[in-house]
C-alpha cells in the first residue's frame, strides 16, 4: 500500500503528511541493531577496534551493533564502541545453566504433646417394662371446685303463626341514593373558543443540498477539490404547542311533573319458625374417691454406654532430632 506525503487543499495549500527522510532512518536502525554477544577483544568507552572476536571467530560490527566485555556492555555508532551497560550486578550464576549444592534437611522429628484433663457426660434411658395395677373405683361430687361435667341435650323448634293489618304512611321528597326519577327534557350544546392561542416557531429549510468534495491522488499527493453547500429555503412558520380551549357552560330546559303517593290498607298473615329454646343446665365436678391407680412394678436391665472423645491440647511442639545431608541442583 503506497504512502501519502503531501495533501492540497481547496484553498491551494499544500501540506507534508510524512517525514519520509526520518522513516528511512528508522528503517536503517532496526535493521542494523542487534546483540552480538560476549567478546573476549579488549574495550572500553570510546575504542576503536573493529572487527572482535565473538565466541572464537572475528565479527565486524555496524551501526546499532551491541556487545559485552566484562561487566561492560558496549554499542557500536559506526566509528567507535560506546559504554551503556554496567553487568557488575550479575553474580556466578549469570551465565550458567545449572548449579547445585549440598543442603542439610531434618531426618527425624520429636513431637510433645501436652493435654488439658476434661469431664465427660453420658446420657440415656433405660431399658426396662412397668406393670400397673388398676381397679374400678366410686365417683361422687366433689364440694368445690371448676365443673368438669355438663350434661348434654337438645331442644325441638316450635312453629309461631299470627295476622296483621299494615296501612302504609308518610311523605315524598328528595334524598340521597339511586335515583327513581328522571325528568324529561333537553341541554343545550355548549359554545367552544380559543382561549390563548399556541405557540409557533420559523424553520427554515434546505432548497439545494449541495455537493460533496472530490478527492484525487497523484503520486503519492492527494489533492481535495472543494464541492458546494447546501442553499437555504424559505423560512416557513409552524406550530410548537396546542391552544387552549374554553366552552361556555350548557343549558337544561326541562318538563315539571307531579309525584303523588296513595296508600291503602292490607292484611296478611305471618307465619315462621321460633327459635330453638336454650338448655342450661348446672355443672358439676366429679372426682374419684381414691387414686385409680392402685399399683405398679418396674423391671429393667443394665445399660451401656459408648462414645468418643477429642482430647483439647494446650500445646504442641515438634523439634529436629537428626538430620542428613542432601544435593540440590538448580537449572
């Protein structure tokens, strides 16, 4: 994909996009700068010695070009090697791949352990039949005391018949509650008017959208012809918001009508069924005269009980009685 430069606007200006003497620099460096390794040729900040010796064969070095020697670490600027490293820091094992060593490790421990005394509790039942010795005994009532005993029973409903005479009386008038009534007549329709107008705005629309602008590359130059904008149409008036209405209030003309109440005199009979009579009676507390229980026996067996149990330590220790010699190799 090739590159743009420069770029002309429709003003006539033209304008540099790319430093391409700068990327063709760049370009040099990365392909130039890389490590060489460990030389074991002499240096030191501002030498001159070209080519040197890396792993036992003669290396010529080129602009970017890095080295070590020593604790140093060198980079050649095309004439001479410059100091920007200090390897001082590395220790023996900076350029090894393995080591190892003899570490002394425990072979047998000694663990005290001291317990705290604690109370244990076991539960259960025992097993085991009970005999009782029951019989009959006297009940009577007792002198005081809440009745524990009433005596149970219903009683038959009765039928009632009777008759009456009713005259209704009284007046009409108005209240409140579902209407019964319903004048005739008619309401007159209301008169509706704007009471405050809506509000309104000027929008102004777009008669010629216009065009857009062209763009041309030569070479690696791309240039941008100005295009042609919009034209404005005439300004028109809309509405933004609802008016408000008024209505003047209806009129009901209706036709009078007389209510007239007549009552006269009726007879009928009632007939139904009383309610059923009510039955108290008196309580009473009734005990026996002795206890009904009269004997029992128990006969049961042994018991046993297992468990486990976690003693609680109040400390523990473990110390290294012997130990042993063991090689350790790090890669």
């Amino acid at each position: 994909m090739p590159n743009l430069t420069q770029i002309e606007l429709p003003s006539g200006g033209v304008y540099d996009l790319v430093d391409q003497g700068g990327r063709d620099l760049i370009a040099q460096l990365q392909s130039k700068n890389y490590w060489l390794g460990v030389t074991t040729t002499a240096l030191t900040d501002g030498s001159t010695t070209n080519p040197i010796i890396i792993d036992g064969k003669s290396v010529t070095a080129v602009t970017g070009n890095a080295c070590a020697y020593g604790e140093t670490e060198f980079v050649f600027n095309g004439s001479k090697w410059q100091a920007y490293g200090d390897l001082s820091m590395l220790g023996d094992l900076a350029y090894k791949d393995t080591a190892s060593g003899t570490v002394a490790v425990p072979k047998t421990y000694s663990t005290t352990f001291t317990g705290k005394a604690a109370t244990l509790s076991v539960s259960g039942t025992t097993k085991g039949s009970v005999t009782e010795t029951k019989s009959a005994v006297t009940v009577s009532k007792a002198d005081s005391g809440t009745a524990t005993y009433t005596p149970a029973g219903t009683n038959a409903s009765s039928s009632v018949s009777g008759s009456c005479s009713v005259t209704p009386s009284g007046t009409i008038s108005t209240g409140t509650g579902t209407a019964n009534y319903t004048p005739a007549g008619s309401v007159s329709a209301p008169t509706i008017s704007v009471k405050t107008a809506g509000s309104t705005a000027s929008v102004t629309g777009i008669s010629s959208v216009g065009s857009m602008p062209t763009y041309t590359v030569s070479g690696t130059k791309l240039t941008i012809t100005a295009g042609a904008t919009p034209t404005a149409a005439t300004a028109v008036t809309v509405k933004t918001g609802d008016a408000a209405y008024q209505a003047s209030a209806p009129t009901f003309t209706g036709t009078g009508a007389n209510l007239k109440f007549t009552g006269s005199a009726s007879s009928g009979t009632i007939s139904g069924t009383a309610a059923a009579q009510t039955f108290t009676g008196t309580g009473a507390r009734l005990i026996t005269d002795s206890q009904v229980l009269t004997g029992a026996s128990f006969t049961g067996a042994s018991m046993t009980s297992t468990g486990s149990y976690t003693p609680e330590a109040t400390s523990v220790s473990t110390t290294t009685a012997t130990t042993e010699n063991k090689t350790v190799t790090v890669s």
